[in-house]
C-alpha cells in the first residue's frame, strides 16, 4: 500500500499530513487522475466508520457478489463526477450508507485483481476515509451483499488483499483527530468562574465595638 498519489513525489510528501495542495499541486493532480481513468482500472472506495456505543472506533464491511469474501465500498469512475462524489455513491448503493467523506485527498491506495466477463484485470483502488452518520435499512444491492460493523482492530485481519489491510491498520493506529467533532460542553467546565459576591445587605451593619 502506497499513501497517495503512488507516483507523484511532490503531492505525496504533502498529502499525508501537510497543508492543502497549490494550485500547481492540484493541476498535477488532475493529470494523474485523467491518466488512470484512461487506462480503465481505476476504482474509488470508502472505508466506513463510526464510534460504537463502548467509545471503540468500528468500520463497515460487506461481501462481494461474485466471490463472497469481506470488502469495502468501491465502484468504478462517473462522468461529471468528483472521486469523493463517487465513492459515496458507492456507499449508498452497496452498503447503505449515508454520511461525508473526510478530507479532500484519499487516505491510500491499493491493487487487487478484479474478474471481468472475458479477462481479468489488475485495478487500482483510491480509499477515502467516509464518517457514517445513518445507515439505512433497505438499499440498492441489499439483496446480493451482507454487511457487517467489525471492530477496526479485526478488521485487517477479516480482508484478503494486502494493500486494503495496511490502510486499515494505518487508520486503527491514527490518532483521535479521525473522530467526529467533539459534542459542545459547558464552559463551566474548561473556564473557571468567579465566584459571585455576596449581594450587598440593605441593613447597616452592627458595630460589635459597642455591643
């Protein structure tokens, strides 16, 4: 597995944790993504996830329809259609998913073989990271795929292509920064308050010299 892009040095060294890409960047960018999607073996995909009940961070997996072995979301390129619009797509029709994709560059990228009606062909999968915020309970292909939420830890283990189980494993060891926006609290409890001063008595107070 190779964080993207693969080949581009420049965009890679950024798109890890660095800044968002230059206009230079982004048009190095474009040319990559025009030059896979001539070649036809290109693929995007979402690694879904949530937060369990128990605080643990989990992601989605379902079954392929030909060979029935535990995969990700993923679908072929969509005219007028950014990458990101495309694996959510995705997301809706194989898994059932709504929610957004997270950040602007994918999180990595992997390679698997994928059985076609004559040949076989090698494809090249961009994986963005996708926040699951409902999942609904009849889609598109519920009747040829079994979804199942897996502990992000087994995850890896459950997915047989190489390149898929590294991207999990990057995600499970990534920080918290991954997680959602954190629930507004009382800034009681981040700011501490003056306590208030007793209200002023309109009574004079007793001289306790002459008492």
């Amino acid at each position: 597995m190779v964080l993207w892009p693969r080949s581009q040095g420049p965009i890679r060294r950024r798109c890890r944790t660095g800044p968002t890409l230059t206009a230079q960047e982004m048009a190095l960018y474009d040319r990559f993504m025009a030059k896979r999607k001539s070649h036809g073996t290109l693929q995007f995909a979402v690694l879904p996830w949530r937060i369990s009940e128990g605080g643990n961070r989990q992601i989605m997996l379902l079954t392929s329809r030909e060979t029935h072995r535990w995969v990700i979301p993923k679908g072929w390129p969509m005219k007028g259609r950014k990458p990101a619009e495309v694996a959510s797509q995705e997301a809706y029709e194989e898994a059932g998913l709504i929610g957004k994709v997270v950040g602007k560059r994918p999180l990595g990228n992997f390679h698997y073989e994928k059985r076609l009606a004559k040949k076989a062909v090698i494809c090249e999968v961009l994986v963005f990271l996708f926040r699951v915020e409902r999942q609904l309970d009849d889609w598109p292909e519920k009747g040829e795929r079994k979804r199942q939420w897996v502990d992000v830890k087994q995850a890896a283990a459950l997915v047989e292509e190489g390149g898929l189980a590294e991207i999990i494993d990057l995600f499970a060891s990534s920080y918290v920064r991954f997680v959602g926006p954190r629930p507004r609290r009382s800034r009681g409890i981040f700011v501490r308050r003056r306590a208030r001063r007793p209200a002023a008595s309109p009574y004079p107070e007793p001289n306790l010299l002459h008492s």
